[in-house]
C-alpha cells in the first residue's frame, strides 16, 4: 500500500544544516509536500515540489527529489532554535487524500 | 487572507457522547479535508469535501460523518464517542480537490474522551 518513511529523530547545532529525509512508495503523487509542526499547533506548510522537478530552493530551504528512489529531503540551512519542530514529508495518495509520515522531530541545540 | 479556522480548539467530552467540529476553509478554497492526528497512529485521514460533495473517505467508521456547506464551510460529527477517539484533528484547505500544490491546516481541535 501506499507509504511515507522518515527517520523519527534528527539533533543538530544551532548554525549547522539539517537534512532531513523521507521515502514514498506511491510514485504517482503529482506533489510531495514538507509540513512543520509546533507543540499544540497546526501543519503549516513549508514547501512542496512537483514530481517532474528534481529540487527546489526557498531561502533557507532545498527540496530534493529522486524519482527513481523514490527519495524525498528537505535541508534546513542554518538551522535556528526556532527551527526546532516535527517535519512531516507528505505525498497524495490514490484518494486525493495526503499520506504523512510519522514526522522527524527536530531538536537544535544551541 | 485569513488562514484555516477550526472552532473550537479544546473541548472534553464523555463516552457515548457525539461532538461537531467546525472549519472555515481560506477563502476561496472550496476542497475541505479532516485528519485525525494521534501519537499511536499518527496523521490519518478521514474525508474530503468539495462543492458540498464528499468525494473521497478514509478508513473510519461510521460514527464519523461530515459535510460542507454552500459557503465552503465544513463540519464534522463523530457519534457514540470513544476514549480512542481522543485525537486532534486537522482540518485541510486547498483550492481544487485532490489537493493540488497548495494544502494548508488549520491549528486543529483538541479532543479528550473521557
């Protein structure tokens, strides 16, 4: 069936590059999606990035996307104590629906 | 613009109650979408509401019912309810149904069962 894969955990200093990263099976969503969480809050989207483009950069963040494995990351660079957070990669599923996976949570230490 | 508002934020319930929760999408977005958030299960979906139609459900009973309304608003209900009900939920916005680049959340509603 249709899954999304991430590591659970990511600890990095503050100032350094995060990278995160996620697996999917479902090689047919048209956008794979980054969504930031914050304790008691929302999904606030990131970013996202369509299937046929291979990265996408918005100020701090770089999407890369390797079709073939089916590979999805998301760089933080200088990474902030702000950043500090749960990620969740996000892919559409055969419903229209998105799939998430379990979420990476951020930790940066100062 | 405005963002996604769920109401309301916190409530607590008992078993064998049924509660409705509420989500105004961005204006203009007519797909409205629930997800229920849990640690065990994570980010599940459970509907899909577009121009008032449901187009796409999840795997939940049927205690779990919505609808949307003419103004794009949505509502969800869950009856008869259970302590493994006891979730956030999330509700989604986007302009087209399917999703499409642009899916934004709502900050989500808490629910205790108790």
């Amino acid at each position: 069936g249709e899954d999304v894969e991430q590591s659970l955990f990511l600890s990095v200093r503050e100032g350094d590059s995060s990278v995160i990263n996620c697996t999917y099976t479902d090689s047919s969503s048209t956008y794979l999606y980054w969504y930031k969480q914050e304790p008691g809050a929302g999904l606030q989207l990131l970013t996202y990035i369509f299937s046929n483009m291979d990265m996408k950069q918005d100020q701090r963040l770089t999407v890369l996307l390797n079709k073939k494995d089916k590979h999805l990351s998301l760089r933080i660079a200088d990474t902030q104590t702000g950043d500090s957070a749960i990620y969740f990669c996000a892919g559409g599923g055969s419903q229209g629906n998105l799939i998430f996976g379990k979420g990476t949570k951020l930790s940066v230490k100062p | 613009k405005a963002g996604v508002t769920q109401t309301p934020r916190y409530l607590i319930k008992t078993r064998g109650q049924q509660v409705t929760l509420s989500c105004s999408p961005i204006s203009g977005h007519r797909s409205v979408s629930w997800y229920q958030q849990t640690p065990g299960q994570g980010l599940q979906f459970l509907f899909e509401y577009f121009s008032e139609t449901q187009r796409n459900k999840g795997n939940f009973p049927g205690r779990f019912s919505g609808r949307q309304f003419s103004n794009s608003r949505s509502e969800m209900n869950v009856s008869t309810l259970e302590l493994g009900d006891s979730a956030l939920y999330l509700c989604a916005s986007s302009y087209q149904t399917g999703g499409g680049n642009t899916i934004y959340f709502g900050e989500g509603s808490w629910l205790t069962v108790v």
